[in-house]
C-alpha cells in the first residue's frame, strides 16, 4: 500500500504522537525546528486540516501511524 506520509514526515509524526516537542524532533533526526515544522505544515496541508492535532487524528485513522 502506498503511503501518504514521506519516511520523513512519518518519523516526525511518530515522534509527535509520543509527545516529542519541535526541538527534540528535530535533535532526535539531525534537522532544524524549521526543518520540523515544514514538514508538518506539509502534512496539514496534504490531510486540509487546521491543526497537528486533526493531523495526528487523520493520520491514525488513515492508518499511516499507530498511537
């Protein structure tokens, strides 16, 4: 099955679901915050939602991560 997500924006989100913060994000995969917070604003873009949260929950009903 083809995913939605990148490898990357699925490692960011899988970190966000485990409460990682931007900056630890970012310190865990060797990117920048801005780097972090493109990616994300990617995501919300691809899913039209507003929010990471509608993100986190489109995502995990799509299947794309597990909480």
């Amino acid at each position: 099955m083809h995913s939605l997500l990148t490898k990357r924006e699925k490692e960011i989100f899988t970190l966000l679901v485990k409460s990682y913060t931007t900056k630890e994000i970012a310190q865990q995969l060797y990117i920048s915050e801005k780097t972090v917070r493109n990616h994300i604003s990617n995501v919300i873009q691809k899913l039209g939602v507003e929010s990471r949260i509608q993100a986190v929950l489109e995502l995990v009903k799509m299947k794309e991560i597990d909480l």
